[in-house]
C-alpha cells in the first residue's frame, strides 16, 4: 500500500464496529494519523458534534451505520435517521471543511432481482426499509460532495471484531451434526479486512487526486450462495462440508425481504488505478486462519 501522501488526519465513525475496527487497525499500520469514534463518543445526527469531529480532517471514512435489517421495518424513521440524514450531516461537514468522505453502503439499495452483476450506475431500487434508509444516505453524498465524496457497496461482511455468519457457523459446528443454508440467495462474501485496505487505498487515491468521486462496490470477486459460504469455510476449518445441507429462503421467513442476487460489479475500480478485491474464496482463506476464527473450533475448556 502506497502511504506516501498522508497530508492530515483521518477521522474514522462507527470505530467500535466490526468494519470501524478494522479500518483503524489498517491506517495504524500505515502509519496514518487518525482518530476512531464510536456511537457513544460521536452522534452523527448532531450537526455541531460533526462539524467539530469533522474540522481538520482530510479524510472521513464513514462505518457508522443502523445496521438491524429486520428492525428497520418497524423502525425506518430512526434507521433513516442514522443512514440518511446522519450521513447528509456528515456531507455537510466534510463539503465545509474541504474533508473527503468515504461513506459504506450496501448492496440492498438495489432490488436484487438481476441476472449479472449490478453495475455502479445500476437503477437503484430497495426491497426493504434498510435499503431505502441507506439509499437516502448515497444520494446525500452524491448531491453535496459530487467530487469529495466516495459511496463504497459493501455486502455478506463478516471478519472478527462483531457477530457475523462465518462465526456462526463455525459456533454451530460444535453443538449440531447439521446446518441447514439458504442456497437460493446469490452474493460475494467479503472480508471486513479486506474491505478496509480497499478503504484506505482509495481514500489516499482520493488525496493524491486520482480517484474519481462516486459509487465503487467494495465486495469480493467471485459469487457463491450462504450454504456454499458455510461449505468453504467448513472446508477450510477441516470439517466436513456436507454437514451443510441446502435450504430455501422460504424456509427462514424474516420480517425484511431480502435480495436474491447481490452480486456487485466492479469496473469502476479502475479509474481510480485499482484492482477489484480478491476472489471470495482468496479472503475466506486468509480470515479464516485469524486466532477469533481458529478459536471458535477449540473446546470451551481451550478457549
């Protein structure tokens, strides 16, 4: 990773987030000033907290997010209140104060009813109300930081620092003889790691003038479904994979819809002099061996 220009400090929201903790772990790496501010510390809907949080930064990386899906549908204002309007007022203040904002999105601001994977400028369409909240937050972005601002499609993130569905599975290894997945939804599971190194890059892509502002996705190459993302990383973790047994979605009836196919396209990777992240398969690989992933497969006893 290229760190020559790190002219000012990164400022980091939602920093107590699985995604939040790993883009700081990456920035100190690099030996990048920053600051990390959790939910407690910093309330993005304050707009004199996020003009102060925001002064003097150069780039804001924004992990702070309402991330209950299924909570959303009998909640959208208060999650519309965070994914919208939090991230207007973080426009605002990062527009004010000449800072970059690389804010993450998802892939349910698309209808996820497609064939091929979603281009950037797909024709946006969510199913759900978390979809509709975050939408509201994009077209923040895109009208008050038409050049600054940075959309980042992320889905299917799990990593180490927060509940995610490669932990679950690896939990349930140990109490059940079988698992039964969802094999009719289609997406790229991406590692949260993985996602903020792309972060970083492009936000010092974004500092030395290289990146165009707007939408990029940030998820992993390739496509598989959840029972094939619980087969690989049974696979990986020496257990048998067809302890993993195929279901429907019908099968697990949530409140929130949620989107059959979630494969991103990434072409707009390249006007900012980057490669698209690595094949699913390559990530899953390398969290896989990280210690709060091997710890799960230990005895209570060992842990």
């Amino acid at each position: 990773m290229n760190t020559e220009t790190r002219s000012g400090r990164w400022l980091v929201t939602g920093a107590a987030g699985m995604l939040g903790q790993d883009v700081l772990a990456v920035l100190e790496d690099a030996g990048i000033e920053a600051v990390g501010l959790r939910r407690a510390d910093l309330d993005i809907t304050d707009p004199d907290a996020v003009r102060a949080a925001v002064d003097g930064a150069a780039v804001v990386v924004n992990c702070a997010a309402w991330t209950d899906v299924d909570g959303a549908e009998t909640a959208e204002a208060a999650a519309t209140a965070v994914n919208g309007t939090g991230v207007r007022v973080l426009a605002e203040a990062c527009a004010a104060a000449g800072a970059r904002l690389l804010h993450v999105s998802t892939d349910y601001v698309l209808p996820g009813d497609a064939s091929e994977p979603y281009r950037e400028d797909a024709e946006t369409g969510p199913v759900n109300a978390y979809g509709r909240s975050k939408l509201v937050g994009e077209r923040a972005v895109a009208e008050l930081l038409p050049q600054d601002g940075y959309v980042v499609r992320t889905a299917w993130l799990y990593g180490e620092h927060g509940p995610n569905f490669v932990a679950t599975m690896l939990k349930l290894a140990a109490q059940r003889d079988t698992l039964d997945v969802v094999d009719d939804q289609h997406g790229q599971p991406t590692w949260s790691y993985a996602l903020a190194r792309r972060l970083v890059e492009l936000g010092l892509a974004a500092l030395d003038g290289k990146a165009p502002g707007g939408v990029y996705h940030g998820t992993a190459s390739g496509r598989t479904t959840w029972m094939g993302l619980a087969r690989e990383a049974y696979r990986l973790s020496g257990l048998d994979p067809e302890r993993i047994r195929p279901t429907t979605s019908e099968a697990f009836v949530r409140p929130a819809v949620r989107p059959s196919f979630s494969v991103l396209g990434h072409d707009g990777w390249s006007a900012a002099g980057l490669e698209p992240l690595a094949d699913w398969r390559a990530q899953l690989a390398e969290a896989i061996t990280r210690p709060a992933f091997a710890d799960l497969l230990r005895p209570p006893s060992e842990r």
